[in-house]
C-alpha cells in the first residue's frame, strides 16, 4: 500500500472521530436545552452552552484543516511550506 492511500485512510478515520464528536456536541446541546434549570443554575447552564460552542467551533476547524491538507497533498504541485511542515 502506497504512502497516499495510507495518509487517505488515516484522514478519513479522523474526520469519522471528529464526525462523531460534532454529533455527540449537537446531543449534548439537545439533552441540556430540554433539562429545566432553576434560576440558581442559569449561569452554570450558560456557561456549559459557552463551552460546548467553543468546543464545536473548534472540532470544525480541525476538520476543515485536515481535509484542506488532504486536498493540497494529492495536488501535482508541492504543498505550502506551512502543510508540509504540519504533515
């Protein structure tokens, strides 16, 4: 098996991980918006929400940044300087 199809089967079985946790952040977000908080809990509530934002912004970008690397290293043309150092 070549080097590519390796790095293929790797990045695919991170994106499905990633996949996974962006599902399991939406579930989240779902179970705590249908749980009925006393006004003492609010801003504990609020903060978790805050969280799982971040946490879901943050899983995109990784993914999106894996992908793009995966397109720029089956290109014929060498890879940027900042992918080749990252891969």
């Amino acid at each position: 098996m070549d080097a590519m199809v390796r790095m293929d089967r790797s990045v695919d079985t991170v994106v499905n991980d990633l996949e996974i946790l962006l599902r399991r952040t939406r579930e989240l977000k779902k179970e705590i918006s249908a749980i009925e908080v006393s006004e003492r809990c609010e801003g504990h509530v609020f903060r978790i929400n805050e969280l799982l934002a971040d946490l879901q912004a943050r899983v995109e970008g990784i993914e999106s940044f894996i992908k793009a690397c995966r397109i720029r290293a089956h290109r014929e043309e060498p890879p940027a300087e900042d992918i080749d150092l990252w891969m």
